[in-house]
C-alpha cells in the first residue's frame, strides 16, 4: 500500500537564504527518504519564518497541525527534509505528542523513516538536533554581532539604517566579499546633505549659546523649514510633519555620530516570553535600548563631522544640568494605568499621556506644548479625560459585544473584516521585477563600454528606489504572515474564549486590566469636539493575529458617558 505524505519545511529569510533553493533540497531529501512506499500529496512550506518560533505560530506548519485532527486530511505520514530547521530547542517534545495522538507518522531522514514513540534512542536523537538547531542559531549570532562589532569600531563601517537627520548616504565602493561585489553590491558611507547639514549645525549652535529646546523648535518652524518627518516623507508617512518637536531637536543634540564617529549597538532584539503560563507559545522579539556604556564607537572618525566632540559634551552637560535630579525635585511615582499605549487623541493621531492628578489616573494631549507650530491648528492647548469615567462604560461594551449569545453576528463581522494586502504586495513585488530588469539593462550597457559614471549614477538611484519597495515587501509579508485568515470556527473559539476574558474586567486591577485590553487588541480614538471616545478591538488568538474593527463606547470629555456605538450603528443608552 502505498503512504500518503505530507512534506514540512521551513525557510528563514534572516541570512539571506533563496526560499526556492531551499524547499528544493529539502523536498529532495524528503523523496530520497520516502522511495517507492509512497508519495508526496500535500506540502506546507514556511517562508520567512524563525526556527526559534514554535510550529503552531508558523503559519504552515500550524496548518498542518490543524489538519492532524481531520480524518479526510489527505496524508498519512508526514516527512521532513532537514530535522535542525524543523524543530529548535524543545520543539520536538511539545509537537510530536500531538502526532502520535492522531496516529501520523513522523519521517525523518536521520532516523531512517518514522519515528518511533516507544523508542527512547530516536527522542534521544531528535533531542539532540533540537539542541543543535538552538546552538547553530545562537552561535550565528554571537559570530554575526562579533563581526558587526569589529567592523564599526575598527573600520567605521555604515552598517545600514536610516541616515541621520543632515547626513544622506554615499557610495563607499564595492563590496569587500568577492561574491557580493560581483553581484553588484557596495559598501555606502556618511555624507553630509547640503540642505539638512546647515540646519543640524545651527541647531547646536542656538542651543550652546542658550537658546532652549522648544524655542529653537519654535524659530525653525517659523522660518519655515521642514522638520525631519516632513524632509523626508517616504520614510515618515506614519507621522504627520507638521512641525518641529521639542524630541526632535533633543534626538538631534544627542546623536554622538554628528561627532564623525560610527555608532553602533545602541539598541539590540530581546526575546520575552509570549506567555509565562504557556511557555510553549515562544517568544516575541522587540527592540530595547542598550545602556550608552554597551554602545560601539569607531576608533577613527568614519564620515565628515557637522559638529566637535566638545559641542556635544557641552551639549549633554546642559541637558543633564536641566534634568529633575540637577534641582532637586522628586520623580514623580509610577502609577498603572488601564488603557497606557491604546488611547489615541483624534485631533491631532498622538497617544494619550498617562497623568495623576488629584489622586485620579487621567489621560492628556498636550501637542501643542510638544510641537511648535507656526500655523493654526484647531487643537486646544491641553485635552484631558479621566480614567474612571471611561472604564465602566468600556468593559459593559466589551462584555455584550463578545457574549456568546451574539455569536453568528460577530462571526460574520469579523469574517468579512480580515484585511487582504495581497492585490498591493504583487503590485510591489512587480515593481521590484523592473528594477531589476533595469540593473540588468545597466549591467549590460557598462560591458558595453558605458561610461562607468554615468552607469554609477544610474545603479545608485535604482539601488535607493529598490531598498525602499524591498522594504515594503518585507513590510507587507510579515503583515500578512500576522494577519492570516482565520476560518469561522477558529473565530468562534476566538469569541468564546473571549467571552470568560471580559467577565473578570470589572474585578481586574489596572495592571491586569490593561494586559486583558492588550490581548483584546483595543484601540480608543478620543474626539474632543465631540466628547466620545470611537473604541476598535482587535482580537489576538493564542495563534496568529486576528484583525477585526468594531463600534465602541461614546464618552464625554468631562462628564459621564452617553452611550456605546455597535458596529450595527445603532446607539444604546447607558444611563
């Protein structure tokens, strides 16, 4: 009889590897392993994903699993090419159980074929390439950030990133790996932007001679320069470069590479557990600033200076006088809040600051004490809202809105609300097919006998226009790998879970409270005007990402709440 297989792989676009290469040997060892006592029916490859991500957070593989369940899925065994990429650390112990429930064999090449449950040599060896798998990954990064580090420091080489507001890249010569440099790779350094560069040396002058932070804002967006998000729009459209910020030109006073020197290790990827209760779940990776002491300076300075290492001490010596600990005055204590990080300021698109005031939590937007705005913004100089006369109102929505009693309704909504960016990602990735064909066409002309400058000049726009839509596809991939769409029984497990989650709001404490707003994805929009407040929620599965949009509850600036908005339109008084 012959075995229906279905074919698990993974590939991880972190080094750069060629996803089609990858399934190809993979798969090709797979069959090797198989022979003649079966065949191939179904495969589930991840592209792009981590081995460190456990299997029902990769959206194929997680797939799979699902499948497992199915007496109609269509395999009888599944097969792996390659077990280190397969499974990492404990990976193998938390997955294969669920194989051996439903009765799916699991082949593997170094095993010869299935493994056997009862075997304590082959859990020995798969434990053992989990183990190997965690230490290949952790060895890369040791040798990756040690060959980053030597490079800045020793060399001051530009090791990628945004340029800093005054600098704009430059062409640094080809690319010191033989294979690299005969791909047409280049190694690109500092220089100074003739628009930008005059502008960051004023900075530090007015401040040195004692100008403060908000009136030099003040003064450059008077003479009506553009502020960094506003200079440079396609790197910026999440914000609104409507003026200078006071954190924009202390960002600017205390960049250390306006010294001339490469800075590098500012900030690093922490890995933090999803859930403590669940350890299975893995982690989540986020960036985290290092200490300044962590930071890595060039021994030598690396691209022209717009400033001396004296101005910016001078600099951080007033900054540091200006502080709460130079006058004495008390650090305020941390208070929790319930909605930190999820209300919005409608006006003007800013979080909400957390702020205690008579003993109370409350939320304010002072944007135009932060921006200095030259022209008219109808944006009052503080908007306020107090967190007790929001919560009430907010969890008695939540509670109706995900009560299982309105199942079908909520399963239809959020069915029809899951985003699709496809149609914009095969617009990108053709796009990026041009360029492409573009270098070629450069690469051709050049053998041609092309003026070597002009084809230089030619390859750096493409270069620069090809960075930006590479980065909107990667951009575009995690969004969809994050939002993959879930089927309507998936959403009503979603919703029942959810059902026992809002049930404890009302008794939760401000700490628990938040982290229960967190995982309902909630998002509040205040509208000053109008005193309400428009909430979204966002559901977030154990598994995936789910995005859905919803009414919210309508609450008044300084009074009491009115009302709760449905998705339906319809309003429902509350009081």
């Amino acid at each position: 009889m012959m075995i229906r297989f279905a074919f698990a792989g993974r590939v991880s676009t972190e080094d750069q590897q060629d996803p089609e290469t990858s399934r190809n040997w993979q798969l090709a060892r797979a069959r090797a392993l198989i022979g003649n006592r079966g065949h191939i029916t179904a495969e589930f490859f991840d592209i792009g994903q981590s081995r460190s991500i456990p299997w029902k957070r990769r959206p194929q593989a997680a797939q799979l699993l699902d499948l497992l369940k199915q007496p109609d899925r269509g395999f009888d065994a599944v097969v792996i090419g390659e077990p280190q990429r397969a499974f990492y650390g404990n990976q193998f112990g938390l997955t294969f159980p669920v194989f051996v429930h439903y009765d799916v064999a699991l082949w593997v090449p170094e095993v010869g074929g299935p493994i056997d449950p009862d075997s304590e040599a082959h859990d020995l060896i798969m434990s053992v390439f989990g183990g190997m798998s965690k230490g290949e990954r952790n060895r890369i990064k040791i040798r990756v950030r040690a060959a980053m580090a030597a490079q800045a420091k020793v060399e001051g080489r530009y090791l990628g990133g945004r340029p800093p507001y005054g600098y704009r890249l430059a062409d640094a010569g080809p690319h010191p790996h033989p294979g690299k440099a005969a791909d047409g790779k280049r190694l690109h350094t500092l220089e100074p932007d003739p628009t930008t560069a005059p502008i960051v040396q004023r900075i530090f002058t007015e401040y040195l001679s004692g100008i403060g932070v908000f009136a030099i804002a003040q003064r450059l967006t008077a003479d009506g320069i553009p502020c960094p998000s506003a200079y440079d729009r396609r790197r910026n459209p999440h914000r609104t470069g409507i003026a200078w910020s006071k954190g924009a030109v202390r960002t600017i006073l205390t960049n250390p590479r306006y010294t001339g020197h490469a800075v590098w290790n500012k900030q690093h990827k922490q890995e933090t557990l999803i859930d403590v209760a669940d350890v299975a779940l893995g982690h989540q990776t986020h960036l985290t600033w290092n200490q300044k002491s962590e930071w890595i300076y060039s021994d030598k300075p690396a691209h022209p200076a717009l400033v001396t290492t004296a101005d910016l001490e001078h600099v951080r010596l007033r900054l540091a006088s200006r502080g709460p600990k130079s006058s004495g005055r008390v650090v305020r204590t941390t208070h929790p809040y319930c909605f930190k990080g999820l209300l919005v300021h409608d006006a003007c698109g800013r979080r909400m600051q957390g702020t205690w005031n008579h003993d109370r939590a409350h939320y304010r937007c002072r944007y135009p004490s932060e921006y200095a705005l030259a022209n008219d913004l109808d944006h009052p100089p503080a908007v306020y809202l107090r967190e007790d006369q929001l919560t009430e109102p907010l969890d008695t929505w939540l509670t109706e809105a995900f009560h299982p009693d309105h199942i079908e309704d909520i399963l239809n909504n959020l069915e029809h609300a899951q985003p699709d960016n496809t149609p914009a990602l095969d617009t990108a990735r053709h796009t990026l097919a041009g360029l492409d064909r573009k270098l070629a066409t450069y690469r051709a002309a050049l053998e041609a006998g092309t003026d070597p400058a002009l084809v230089a000049e030619w390859t750096k726009e493409i270069q620069t226009e090809r960075e930006y839509i590479t980065a909107q596809i990667a951009a575009s991939e995690a969004q969809r790998r994050a939002h993959t769409k879930m089927t309507r029984t998936e959403i009503e497990q979603l919703i029942r879970s959810l059902d026992g989650m809002t049930a404890i709001l009302r008794k939760a404490d401000p700490a628990d409270k938040l982290e229960v707003y967190r995982q309902l994805g909630l998002k509040l929009t205040f509208d000053h005007t109008t005193r309400t407040v428009a909430a979204e929620a966002i559901p977030q599965p154990p598994v995936g990402v789910l995005v859905v949009s919803g009414g919210g509850p309508e609450h008044s600036n300084r009074g009491s709440c009115t009302g709760v908005r449905c998705a339906c339109g319809q309003t429902t008084p509350l009081l």
